[in-house]
C-alpha cells in the first residue's frame, strides 16, 4: 500500500520517489510472502501427500519426454578449422567424416 501511495502521488514524477517506492516495495515482501504463507497452512498444498503425487505425475511425464528424445536421432556437431574453410581440405575431411563407420 505505501509504495502505491507513493507512485500514485508523484505528480512531478521526481526520480527519488521512484526509488523510494521500490525500496518500500522489497522491504515490504517479506510480510507479504508470510501472509500468503499463512493462508497455504490449512489448504491442500501444505500437505505432504499432495507433493508426493505431483512428484509421482512429474516423474512419469518426464520418462515420457525422455524417451521421445530419445527416439530422435543425434546429430554429430561439425567442427571446422579456420584455416580449412573454403579449401579443398574441407571437402577432404568432409568425406573422411563420412566413411568413417558410427
């Protein structure tokens, strides 16, 4: 509430007021998480079960990525020299990369 008072009453817009606004901003959150803190301690996330779950749910969704992923095919990253770009020694290297068996 104070730093809006103090935003919405700035009417010369001074630079020193915004900055005061955010000082009472950040010193304010504190209170304010342990408010929001208060009012999650009877709910459904204050449970231990709950999180036991999501983790169960996450975990089941992340193989699944992990295995879709792991499906697709890898892509060796090409590494060129600076001294081979544009000569004949790229072409070179190019085909030795190829016939070399994976």
């Amino acid at each position: 509430m104070g730093p809006t008072i103090v935003l919405v009453t700035n009417y010369d817009q001074i630079k020193a007021n915004y900055l005061f606004a955010e000082a009472l901003f950040v010193q304010s959150l504190p209170f304010l998480l342990a408010a929001a803190l208060a009012a999650l301690e009877g709910s459904r996330l204050d449970q231990l079960g709950y999180w036991r779950g999501l983790e169960t749910r996450l975990s089941k969704v992340l193989s699944i990525v992990q295995q879709l992923f792991a499906c697709l095919p890898r892509r060796e990253p090409r590494i060129t020299s600076p001294g081979a770009i544009g000569s004949d020694s790229q072409a070179v290297h190019d085909k030795a990369v190829l016939d070399t068996p994976h």
